[in-house]
C-alpha cells in the first residue's frame, strides 16, 4: 500500500458537476483487524442496500489492495475483478451481506494515509481517501454507516487499543494477545474512521453536559509526555462548554479521546469520538512550549471539537463541499478563541494569517474557489481558501444577517442536515430561510477565486456640510476565470472628524453590490477622515487615497481596534514599499504613530505589540508589481533600525516591564510576553551595543519557552558569536525533544543572516534532520521557503534545495511534500532571471519519472 503510484496521463480530473448519488448504500459496517505491524489482516463485513433502481454492479474503492477473499451472503465467490484499483462485485438482489479480508503492511506506510505506525503504535488517518488504503469500501463522504469495530493485537506491545464511539467489551484473545470491541451509532462517512493501537498512557477527566450526561474525557500519549497534556484536556473542556453556550451544541457519546502522535501530514484529525493530533497540538508546558503554541493547542483542540457537529453530525456531500465543514468550523475556532482572551488581537493575528497564506494562493497560479470545480488530487486542496477565507464567508453571512438570525440559521442547519451529507449550497439556503435575506449574489463567494481590490475616495465639500464617498470594487482574473462579476462586500464604515478625532457618524454597515456606488453623508461639519472595512468585514484589499497624516490620525483616534491596527499597517507598508521602490522612505510619520501607540496607557499590551509590528518582507512584496527580495529586506531594516533608534528609551522601558515569574499563561502575561520581546527586536534592530548580551541573558535566565526563543531568534539573525553559544546550548537540552528541535531548526530556517540558505543547506545533513516527519521536514524546508531574502537569492540555489528536497520528500511522502511547493510557484511576481530558474526546478520536478498525482498537479499548475 505504500507504492509509488505513476502518474497516468493525462492526469484524471475529478468535477463537480459529475457528481452523482452512490449507487449502493452500506448502513453498517464491521471490521476485524488483526493487528500486526508488518501484516495486518483486515476483514470487512458490510450490509449493503441497492439505492434506486439499476443494474451496477458494487464498486468498492481499494487503493493498491487485492482481497484475500470475497464473500457474498456466506458463501465465497469469484466473479469480482479489481480495476483501477476498485472492487467490482456483481450483485443481483437489493440487500447483500459483503465480506473481503485484506492484509496490510502499516510499517512501511511512509505516506501517513490509512494505516501507519508512529513511534511504535499504529493509527490511522482516512481523510480524505486514506481508508480505501484499509479496506475495500465506497470510499466518499456521501456514503454514511454504522460501524463495529473488533481489534485484537498483542498485549505487551499495544496495551490499549481505541476505536471510534462507545467501548462496547474487551477480553483476552490467548498466546499473549488481547480485543477490544467499539462501537459507533452514529452514521458517519469513512473519512471519520479511527483506531489506534499502542503502548499509551492517559490523562482523564470528565464533562458533565448541559442535559446531565457524563462524558469520559482522555488524551493519550507517551508515558513520559503525560505532563504536558493539562493545557490541552483544559481547552477541551472550554470547547465543549463553549459549543453549549454559544452553539447551542451537546457532545453525543460517552467518551471522547484524543490520541497524539509524533508522524502525522496535517494538525489533527476530527475523527468521531476519537481525534487524533499531531503532538505538536497536544503537548506543552513553560519549557518547551511557546505562548504561541498554547493559543495552537487550544484553537485546534477546539476545532477538532467543535467538528463533531459541523462536520461529523452533518457531513459534506462530495469534497467539492469542503468549506462547509473547514470554513464553518474554522469561523467557530475563532469565535472561541476570541473569547478566551482580546478578541481585537484575535482578529488581528487571524486577518495576518489569512494575508500571508491565502492572498498569495488567491494571486497565484493555485488560485481556487472556496467550492472548486475540479480538482486531480484532493488532499491540494486543504487550502487556506478551504479554510481561512472559507472562514470569512461565514463571517460575512453572519454580519449581513446579525447574531440572533445567524444563530437560528445555524440552528436551523444542524437540525435540518443532522446526519445528512450536505453542500455549501444548503448552508446558504438556511441563512436565507432564517433570516429572510437574499443571498443570491453572495454565492459568488463560493464560486469566484481572486481577492477583490475596493478602492474608495472621500471627499468633503467643507460648506454644505456634505461629504461623498465613492467605492468601487474590482475582482482579478485567476485561473479559469478571467471575467468576474461583481460581488456582494459587507463594509463596516464610519467618519471621524479630522480636528476633534471624534466619530462624525455612527459605524454603517455598507453593502457594496455593484462596480462603483457613491455614499453621500450630510451634516458633515469638519473634515472628515475614512475607517472602512472595520473589524476587517470583508475580505478583501482596500485601495483608498488616504494621506500618510490621515493614517496616523486613525492608529491614534479610531475606535475600532482592528481599523487602528490597520491604519498604522498601511502607514508602514505604504513607507516600506516607497523604501523598496525608490531606494529612501521619510520614517517620520510612521516613528510618531509607533511613539504615541507605545505611550497610550489605555491600550493593552498585546494589542501595542501587534500594532508596532512591521508588515512582513513577504507582505510588502505582494504590494508590488515586482518583487525585489533585497530592496524589501533593505527597506525594512532601515525603518525597523530607525524605529529602534529613534524611540530606544520607550524600547528599554517597554523591556523592563517584566512579565510574572514562575510563568503564568494567561491574556495579560503573554501580552506582555509580546510587547517584551518586539521590544528587544528593535533593539537589536536598532544596533545598541548591549543588544545582544541582553538576549543571551534573557535566553539563559527564562524560565519559559517564549522568552528562551524569542532571544533565541533575535539572536540567530546577529553577527554576534553569542549566536553559536545560544544554538548549541538550546540544542545539548533539548536534543531529545522533538518538537524543541523542530523549533531549533525552523528558527535558524528564518534568518536574516546573509548566510541562511548555506546554513538550511548544512541542517538538511544534519543527523537530526530527516524528511520521514512531516514536522521536522516543514520545519526546514517549510520554513526556508518562508524567508523571502533567502530563498530568492539571485544564484537560484533556494529554488534548487526547495527542488531537492520536495522530489526526495515525494517518494516517501506525496501529500507533505505537495504542501511545500507553493513558493516555487511564485515566479510570476520575480524579474525573469528569477522566474527562469524557478521555472527550471518546477520543470525539473514535473519531469521525475513516477511522482506523485500531489505533487504533480501543484508543480504542473505552478508553471502555467
Ligand atoms: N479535517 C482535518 C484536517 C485534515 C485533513 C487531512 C488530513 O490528512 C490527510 C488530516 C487532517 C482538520 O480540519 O482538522
Ligand atoms: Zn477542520
């Protein structure tokens, strides 16, 4: 099961519009696994029922597999065939018993699809097509059943033994083996399909829900990592009494385990009842553990959670409908996110995510629609289109609609479509019924890719009182589609006077629906100043005349946290992209609204942090026509040096304003955390002469994580031997800590140093380095194709590692390796010289005999 499958050309695409009921339903299923890491024997036995009347035979998906046997109503048959890798089953009744046995080889699973072995015990991961590598099934969303689940395994070796549902028995098999039988009532497509068998300890709780019922609560985990499983099992609890509270959503079985596992493609897995997670989700303390990885924990904790209703209860159709469950589930992740700390940095740090993930994938040769029309392999398309800007769709239906018809739209959902493969289509519809609003136009949403570009232009006739807005909106071509039809956008709007700072009209709530319209506000007695797209309403790129004095006007005086977030962001990108282009900047604008937000007392900590953030190199590049990758850098290290330089003082106070020691993680310490370490960011930036022993001090006597590498990535990018010092010694303590290692390699991946992509190169024959797990592997080469400056040295020796590195990673991991290519894919936004060569390694990597359909259509799409 872990053949390379060559690819087949021309590649088979996979549309929407094709699809088409299953001709045959299976309302239950039973497996019997026979565990063995080398030979697993899987026997199947599904009831299967004729769906409306015709002739197919059963066709059941079976990805490299043969069966052993085929058994049809007891008795053995052989008038199958396997073709394409699917089982053909003549049937001639309407309801058939259907038995195969399949054996499997978990241990040499290096993909991580179906079933494998991490760290010595076995788990699965179906989604999206990983449990036709197990057994012969229809193996599509639309296909739901009842499943019973026998596992029998060697004691010693896989004491516990976990599937999804309730535990229904367990007992001794003889010859120093055990079973366990689970139990799952509830219906679900074999995509949610879970078990694990492994030496594992647990951590347990219980829930109590809002009808009274007594959930049994576990995270299992390596004995030694049993100590930084709280974090996780706290946010547990939160999400489900979050999902009561604000969903209106109860958990439905008895247990619900979570199980986390060191090799694993994605960030976690919703399986019903029985999540499993990257470790990397699940395991923190103060030591090893960032606050960043806390707040990880928690939002993915929560999301895997919050899919046992928009996800699992209701299903997807086909996996065209993808952003039904991911965009939904990912809005509601961020919803509970939000309310565990400041909503206001929340949506910051979720509206920069969102920049530098998925307007580069909206503006680039991979650019999708939230509902595609076809796809060659589907595990491409867990895109941050799927999920992030699938997020903002529902955001903005939850806007235009307000909170009380939003929730009973959503209530209305659930209960429709529980148990039900649904589409986005029924989403929307919903929506509408609840709400008695029409969202014809904002299906476009769904339909058209590219980020559309508002500009708007104020204007104030000082004596009629009367100023005018005039917006219009502008969607790019993608790929696929070159015309565009205007959409509906959800701008939140409001004035402020440019004399008195205060608000001249309340917040507006604007739905832009057509390619210009003007917006005539009376009574408009001082000049008035533009906040537009507050709280980041629509998704969408806003090109406004606002002059650099009117920014700085806003970071100080708008009330909407996010709009002077924004305003302070685009006074530094607009002086970052004139540093870029002209080869000078004035700073001044920019070092005063840093100044005067540093010294506002009434802000929080967190939210100074994030605003005195400089855009990144990358962000700066999508602003311009061509990117060039060393006037950027230059550009940002000149008004990071002057920020540094000129507001030194507030830096050093800021500095010394230490958060609690022992470590505490809570809004207000991690706030402060941030505000802390930007501060020795500028200055270092800022060249002060003890720059770099106070990061080497704070590196040494931190008693968390956050401290230690924040000084650790300060240094990393100086000239200062204390660098080597602080590497080796970060490496001798926590050489056996995988994720800590991870960290020490991704860190030095994301230097400013001149040297960085020789020293990626060396760490890529580091004895730790290895492509076998996907961490370790993003780690690195994720990372590097991160650091703009780096990766894009004009000799193309980035471009060539990247190359390198993802054919290697492609014949053990197509999926993984598929994840890493997008950087190479940007060779559009590059003068020639740099899209020839990146042009070379695509071509390079489509030409490899026998890779992967994954990596083949990311590389083969990146060269159109
Ligand atoms: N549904 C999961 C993401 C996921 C997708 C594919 C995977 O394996 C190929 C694993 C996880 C989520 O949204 O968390
Ligand atoms: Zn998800």
């Amino acid at each position: 099961m872990d053949i390379q499958h060559a690819v087949a050309q021309p590649p088979l695409v996979i549309r929407r519009e094709d699809y088409r009921p299953p001709a045959w339903l299976v309302p239950d299923t039973r497996l019997a696994f026979d565990i063995d890491p080398a030979a697993t024997r899987v026997h199947a036995t599904l009831s299967v029922l004729r769906n409306g009347a015709h002739s197919e035979p059963l066709r059941l998906d079976g990805a490299g597999q043969t069966p052993l046997s085929v058994v049809v109503d007891g008795v053995a048959v052989n008038d199958w065939r396997v073709e394409d890798d699917q089982l053909f089953i003549p049937l001639s009744g309407d309801a058939h018993s259907i038995e195969t046995e399949v054996e499997i080889a978990p241990d040499r699973n290096t993909q991580l699809m179906g079933l494998y072995a991490s760290g010595g015990n076995i788990c699965t991961q179906c989604e999206a097509e990983g449990f036709r590598r197990i057994t012969f099934f229809p193996d599509r969303p639309d296909v739901l059943s009842r499943y019973s689940v026998r596992l029998t395994a060697d004691r010693a070796r896989f004491p516990v033994l976990l599937a999804n549902g309730d535990p229904v028995a367990q007992g001794d098999a003889g010859e120093g083996r055990h079973w366990a039988e689970w139990n799952d009532p509830f219906p679900k497509p074999s995509y949610l399909f879970a078990l694990v068998a492994g030496d594992l300890q647990v951590n347990r709780d219980s829930f109590v829900t809002e009808s009274g019922r007594t959930v049994e609560l576990g995270i299992w985990v390596r004995a030694a990592d049993l100590p930084r499983t709280d974090h996780a099992l706290h946010a547990l609890k939160l999400s489900m009494a979050w999902d009561e509270r604000v969903y209106g959503r109860e958990y439905d079985l008895d247990v619900f385990n979570i199980v986390a596992v060191d090799d694993f493609n994605f960030g976690a897995m919703e399986n019903k009842g029985l999540n499993i997670f990257n470790s990397r989700y699940i395991l923190a303390d103060p030591d090893t553990a960032t606050d960043y990885d806390y707040d990880g924990i928690a939002a993915v904790v929560a999301h895997e959670y919050f899919h046992n209703w928009s996800g699992n209860r209701v299903t997807c159709r086909d996996w065209f409908q993808l952003s039904l469950k991911e965009g939904f589930t990912v809005y509601r992740d961020q919803g509970f996110s939000a309310d565990q700390g400041s909503a206001a940095v929340k949506r910051i740090e979720d509206v920069r995510g969102l920049r530098a993930a998925q307007f580069p994938e909206d503006s680039g040769p991979l650019a999708h629609s939230v509902r595609p029309d076809e796809y060659q392999e589907i595990s491409n398309f867990y895109t941050a289109t799927i999920y992030n800007k699938g997020a903002e769709l529902i955001r903005m239906m939850a806007t235009i609609l307000g909170p009380t018809a939003f929730r009973a739209a959503t209530d209305l959902y659930f209960d429709r479509f529980d148990g039900i493969a649904a589409t986005c289509e029924d989403f929307v519809a919903c929506m509408e019924e609840a709400s008695g609003k029409d969202l014809t136009q904002f299906r476009l949403w769904y339909s058209q890719a590219g980020t559309p570009r508002v500009s708007a232009s104020l204007e104030h006739q000082p004596g009629g009182g009367r100023a005018t807005l005039r917006l219009g909106q502008r969607v790019p071509p993608t790929p696929g589609q070159p015309v565009k039809q205007p959409m509906l956008l959800p701008l939140k709007i409001r004035l402020f006077g440019a004399e008195t700072g205060r608000p001249l009209t309340d917040e507006r709530l604007v739905l832009l629906d057509s390619n210009s319209e003007t917006i005539v506000f009376e009574a408009v007695t001082e000049r008035p100043v533009l906040s537009i797209n507050r709280g980041f309403s629509a998704p969408v790129v806003i090109e406004s005349d606002r002059s650099p004095a009117d920014l700085a006007f806003l970071s100080r005086h708008d009330d909407d946290p996010f709009a002077r977030y924004e305003a302070m962001q685009q006074l530094m990108l607009d002086t970052l992209v004139a540093g870029a282009v002209e080869g000078r900047a004035d700073h001044e604008a920019a070092i005063a609204a840093v100044a005067d937000t540093l010294d506002n007392p009434e802000l929080d900590r967190a939210f100074v942090a994030e605003a005195v953030l400089l855009p990144s190199e990358a962000f700066v590049g999508d602003q311009l026509s061509s990117v060039d990758p060393e006037a950027i850098f230059r550009a940002r290290e000149a008004l990071r040096r002057d920020l540094g330089r000129r507001l030194e003082d507030r830096w050093r106070t800021a500095y010394a304003q230490a958060p609690q020691i022992p470590y505490v993680y809570s809004p207000e310490e991690k706030g402060k955390r941030r505000l802390r370490n930007v501060a020795l960011g500028y200055l270092a930036a800022a060249g002060v002469p003890d720059a770099a022993t106070l990061a080497f001090r704070q590196f040494e006597v931190a008693d968390n994580m956050t401290d230690r590498q924040a000084a650790l990535t300060t240094l990393v990018s100086s000239d200062d031997d204390l660098r080597i010092a602080a590497l080796d010694i970060f490496y001798n303590r926590y050489a056996d800590n995988p994720l800590v290692l991870d960290k020490w390699f991704q860190t030095q991946a994301l230097s400013s140093r001149d040297d960085a992509a020789a020293t990626v190169a060396a760490l890529a024959e580091h004895p730790d380095f290895t492509l076998a797990n996907p961490n370790r592997a993003r780690s690195l080469v994720g990372a590097f194709g991160v650091n703009q400056r780096a990766f894009n040295r004009p000799d193309g020796a980035g471009y060539r590692f990247l190359a390198d590195q993802l054919i290697a990673l492609d014949r053990l991991n197509p999926q993984t390796a598929a994840k890493l290519l997008p950087p190479l894919g940007r060779w559009r936004r590059f003068d020639e010289d740099r899209a020839a060569l990146m042009r070379e390694q695509l071509e390079r990597i489509v030409a490899q005999p026998g890779l992967s359909k994954d990596l083949f259509e990311q590389a083969s799409k990146s060269l159109d």
